[in-house]
C-alpha cells in the first residue's frame, strides 16, 4: 500500500486536519488520523460517538467523494482495520 499516495487522498477529504508529525512516517501520521477520528478525539467529551458510529460516518463520507475507486477501497479497508484494532 503507498501509504503518502493515501496520506494524500485522506487528506483531499479531512482537510481541516493537522496532518504532520516531524519524523514520523506517513504510515504512522496517517493511522494515527484515522485512530483519532474513530474515537472521535476531536470533539468534545460530552458530544463523542462510539466506535462504530464513526466509523460509519467515515465510510459514508469516503464513498460520497470523487476520489478514484482504487483510493476509496484503501481508505476504507485503513479505517475497517483500525475500528476492529480499537473495539479490541
């Protein structure tokens, strides 16, 4: 999997997000993303949905964008890796 090719496309579709780490691989930059937005670390405590819930939304909103199919599959086969990591 290219992982800076992703890094890119993840980018084009979560674009208010700070997506940098200094050392860090783009592998690593781009799992912790997703991480982060499963558990929807980005809201407020009070506000976050489990799990599955964003998950779905992720998903959702992947397949609405206009990126290429071969990224879409990628990007959602990413996020169904960390949301089964997470609900371990």
């Amino acid at each position: 999997m290219d992982f800076t090719m992703i890094l890119g496309e993840y980018r084009r579709i979560w674009n208010n997000r700070l997506l940098e780490k200094e050392g860090e691989s783009d592998e690593a930059i781009l799992k912790e993303a997703i991480s982060r937005e499963l558990r929807d670390e980005n809201s407020h405590p009070r506000v976050r949905k489990p799990v599955l819930s964003k998950y779905h939304s992720a998903v959702k909103r992947i397949l609405a964008t206009s990126l290429p199919k071969e990224s879409k599959l990628e990007l959602i086969a990413l996020h169904t890796a960390m949301a089964e990591e997470l609900a371990q």
